[in-house]
C-alpha cells in the first residue's frame, strides 16, 4: 500500500500494520516508567501526562504480573 492510499481515519494502514501486535495499557505504563526514570533532567508534561493515563486504566500494577499477562497474552 502506497504512502498515498494510507488513511487511518478510514482505516486503511499501511502493510507493516497488518501483523502488528497490540500493547496493553499496563506493558506501556512499564515503557514509560522507565522513559521517566531515564529523564533524570525534567520529564515532559506529555510523558507524565501518558503515564497517569495508562497507570489510570492498567488492569495489572506489579511488574511481574504486567509479564506474565504479557507472556500469557502471547501464548493465545
């Protein structure tokens, strides 16, 4: 599919979409933990902005339950 026909309003993604896997909520909080704890400086509003967002709807907040669901997820 060429850069033209691509239109995610309407739902057509690109060819490099179509095997993609999905994140959950809580494996971005973990991502974006450790961006945050990177950011030694001052992280960006938009980082911490992300990160109480997925926090808010995790369903998992131990990391080690974040990667089992992970691994259970892959397993399906």
């Amino acid at each position: 599919m060429s850069r033209e026909e691509e239109n995610a309003a309407e739902l057509k993604i690109g060819d490099e979409f179509l095997k993609a896997k999905c994140l959950m909520n809580c494996e971005i909080a973990l991502i974006l933990e450790h961006k945050y704890q990177q950011m030694s400086d001052v992280p960006t509003n938009q980082i911490e902005k992300s990160l109480q967002y997925v926090k808010c709807f995790s369903r998992y907040k131990n990391p080690d339950a974040v990667r089992q669901a992970g691994i259970d997820k892959v397993k399906q």
